[in-house]
C-alpha cells in the first residue's frame, strides 16, 4: 500500500484504543460509519421534487377535468336550445302547412278538373 491508500483507509475507520496507555495499546479499527444526512437530504429532495410534479399534474388534471364539465354543461345547454327550436320550427311547420292546403282547396286555380271531358 502506498500512503495515499493508506490516508484513505484510515478516513474510512475509526481508531479505538483499548488501553489508557496510548503508546502500547492495540487498536482496533471499525469501520466508520457513512453519512446518510447527504443522501437522505437527497432523498427528501427527490421525494419532494416528485411531490411537486404530481401536484402539478394533479392540478392540471383537475383544471382539465372542470374545463370538460364546463364544455359538457354548456353542450348540453345547447342541445336543449337546439331541441326547443326543433320543436317551434315543427310546429310553425305545421301550422303553414295547413294554412298552405287551405289556401288551395279554397282557390279555383287549385281545384282538380277534369280536363279530357271538358274537351269532348
């Protein structure tokens, strides 16, 4: 090992004495324990940055959801106009029409005759 391997090694372990004397004691090395703080604050991170998209998408929805009911409202309104015109113009069709065949039953220019024994 070379010394930067061993810096490395040593940053990684935690020395712990087992004597008070220090210059004869044997140590044990445990390896030391990583920080999660960076990796959790990460975590919080991307859960939150997640969260925020789906609340983004959530309101987007939502927002689409109440536009598509407004629409369908207002379809539906105009189908119900469309249908009380249909039913006025039916009625104000009936009406001229009779008004139409009474016109010419009671004019002589309507009136069927009977042409060939007329001529004879």
């Amino acid at each position: 090992m070379d010394g930067s391997s061993k810096e490395e090694e040593d940053s990684a372990f935690t020395n712990i004495s087992l004597a008070d004397d220090k210059e004869h004691s044997s140590r044990i090395l445990y390896p030391r324990p990583k920080s999660f703080l960076p990796k959790m604050m990460n975590a919080d991170m991307d859960v939150d940055a997640e969260n925020q998209v789906e609340l983004e998408e959530k309101t987007r929805l939502i927002n689409q959801v109440l536009e598509l009911q407004h629409t369908l409202e207002d379809l539906s309104a105009r189908v119900d106009a469309v249908k009380e015109e249909n039913l006025k113009l039916k009625s104000e069709n009936q009406v001229l029409g009779q008004y139409i065949e009474n016109l010419m039953s009671a004019s002589s220019v309507f009136q069927t005759t009977d042409t060939k024994s007329k001529r004879k």
